[in-house]
C-alpha cells in the first residue's frame, strides 16, 4: 500500500552523511529514460551498506540531485528487484537491514524511500568492496580496518544505550519540528531510534 506524500522534503533537504537521493531516469530533459534497473539496484545497496557501515540514514530513489521528483518508471518486477536487493547475499553480506516505504506525490509519482539504521556487523558488498558513508559520498576502505570499524561499532552499542531516567520531555521538540516540519518530532526519533517505548512511554 502506498502513501500520499508531501515532497517538500526531497526537494529542499540537502544530500548529506544521512541523506541520499537518486534518479530513477537518465538522459537530457527532452529525452529521458528509464535507468538500468541493475544499476539503481546496486546504487541503492551501496548507498545503504555505506551508511550502515557508518551511522545509518536514509536514500530516496525517484529524485533528481536538484530536487526535482521524476519518480519512478519502472514496471513491478523491477521495483520487486529495487526492493529485495538490499536483502540479496547477490549484492550484499552480511544482508542489510532496512525500512522500506512506497511514496505517491499528488500527480502520482512514485518514490521509494529507504531507512537504514547504524550497523554493528560491517556489510560487504559482492564485488568485495566495503563501503563508508562520509559526508555525501560513499567511501570505500581497506579490509584491514573493518577490525578496528567493529571495535568503534561496538562502542557505540554503549553510547546508544538510554540513560535511566530519561523522558521524552528532556529533548528539544522545538528544534526537531523546525528540522522535520513535515513529521511529528517523536515518528522523526523513533525512525533514527532515538527513543524506544517502556511500560507505554516513549523515553530517548
């Protein structure tokens, strides 16, 4: 089931360490094509198993690098493809881990919206590169530092942890809702899981 979607966000949000997006189209704007399926398949694994690799973030496929929603052209069994890829040991091990939404715009294009959290395990891709997510690009590195990635990886479980006590009261809602105007600021935390529930409340 697909959601009506306000695409103010793709369009002014800048491409960062945590957000990406790519054209489902190619070519001059009196002749544009549909992409290689393949290619937008292993644009979207890179991009995710680089950004699980760092500090996870999100990558909506239908958007042009300006903004502009083209959506996307492809017929069902290339969107199953665009789906399941990041799951496909043919593209990625160990499989990432992954949200998945399907976007209508008003006029009906369709964006898919991909959410990929920080990863303990460090993700490999099928042509033997590992990938890091830096600033807006994704960066491969030398094997011999996935040992050390691993060691920081699981610091962070540490830094991650909820400190006792805590509410969603102690947070800046103010700042989140100018961030994320088009989103509550606690389905913005949840979606980064920086908040969980206990006994019915949400606690960051």
């Amino acid at each position: 089931m697909t959601n009506v979607m306000s695409p103010i966000r793709w369009t002014t949000t800048a491409e960062s360490q945590f957000f990406e997006r790519k054209s489902a189209r190619e070519g001059t704007d009196h002749h544009r094509k549909r992409r290689d399926a393949k290619e937008i398949a292993w644009d979207i694994v890179e991009t995710l198993s680089a950004m699980a690799n760092a500090d996870g973030g999100e990558l909506v496929i239908g958007v042009e690098d300006d903004g502009t929603i083209t959506g996307i052209p492809h017929p069902a069994d290339k969107l199953e493809l665009f789906r399941d890829a990041p799951h496909s040991r043919n593209y990625v091990t160990p499989p990432l881990r992954y949200e998945i939404d399907e976007m209508r715009t008003n006029d009906g294009l369709l964006v898919l919206h991909f959410l990929v959290d920080w990863s303990p395990e460090v993700h490999q891709l099928a042509d033997g590169r590992y990938l890091l997510r830096v600033g807006d690009a994704n960066i491969p590195f030398a094997a011999e530092r996935i040992t050390a990635l691993k060691a920081t990886k699981g610091q962070g479980l540490i830094e991650r942890s909820f400190p006792a006590g805590a509410t969603l009261d102690d947070l800046d809602l103010d700042l989140i809702k100018r961030l994320w105007s088009d989103r509550s600021p606690e389905d913005v935390l949840r979606r980064y899981r920086l908040i969980e529930g206990r006994n019915g409340h949400s606690i960051p």
